[in-house]
C-alpha cells in the first residue's frame, strides 16, 4: 500500500482556481497522463489515459465539493486507486494539495507523477490559458 502526497502554491484566488479544477473537462489540462474525461451516470466519469505506454479506457468516479473546495476521484479495481484534491487560500493566493493511494506501482514514478500534476496545474493558472482572476 502507498500513499503520496505533494502540494503547490499558485498565484490565483482559491475560488477561481477551484472553480477550473473541478470541472470534469479541464481534467486532462492538468492530470498529465490523462487523455480524456467525459461525464456519465450520477458521479461517474469515463476515462482515457496513457498508463506506462499504454493507453487505458474506463469509467472512475468523481466527487466535488464546493462549499470545501475538495475533490475525490478514484477507480474500482485491484489497485485501490483514489485520490482527493484541496484548494485553500483567499482572493489572490491559492495552495493545491494533492493525494493519491494505490496498491500497486512505482513509488518514485507516482511520485513524479503528482509532482508533474502539480506543476502543470501551476503552469495553467500562471501563464494561462486557465483563468486567474
């Protein structure tokens, strides 16, 4: 079992930066190996990404919660993945933390991957095209 965390300072109101975050559209803007999200059923979405080389298709759920500015996300399977995003700060600074848990994996590559999320996430909000004000 792993646990991995990472979190970033982002030069946004936290209400904006939520806001843009929990669209399920802009997932593949930031979650570097995803390809495509797309709404379904209730707290269902479907997913594409590009998983060590390989591309992966299937359904995750995503759960937002706006009065705490939190997400959850995560898939049914022997990985045990989930993860869960919090965006605090006030109407110039945001802070981002992500965490995920698998049971399974490379630790420095998941590792790497939130560190990469994280930055892209940074990169969006700062020098656009992701709202920032």
């Amino acid at each position: 079992m792993a646990d991995h965390e990472g979190t970033a300072d982002v030069n946004a109101p936290a209400s904006k930066l939520f806001e843009y975050l929990s669209d399920i559209g802009h997932l593949p803007d930031y979650f570097t190996s995803m390809v495509s999200a797309e709404p379904a059923e209730g707290e269902a979405v479907q997913v594409v990404a590009e998983v060590n080389g390989e591309r992966v298709e299937g359904e995750a759920w995503f759960r937002v919660n706006h009065d705490q500015q939190h997400l959850e996300w995560g898939s049914e399977g022997a990985s045990g993945y989930r993860g869960l995003l919090d965006v605090t700060g006030d109407d110039h600074t945001s802070t981002v933390t992500v965490k995920l848990h698998t049971e399974h994996g490379d630790r420095q590559q998941i590792d790497e991957g939130v560190d990469a999320t994280l930055r892209e996430i940074k990169r969006l909000v700062e020098e656009g095209p992701a709202p920032s004000a």
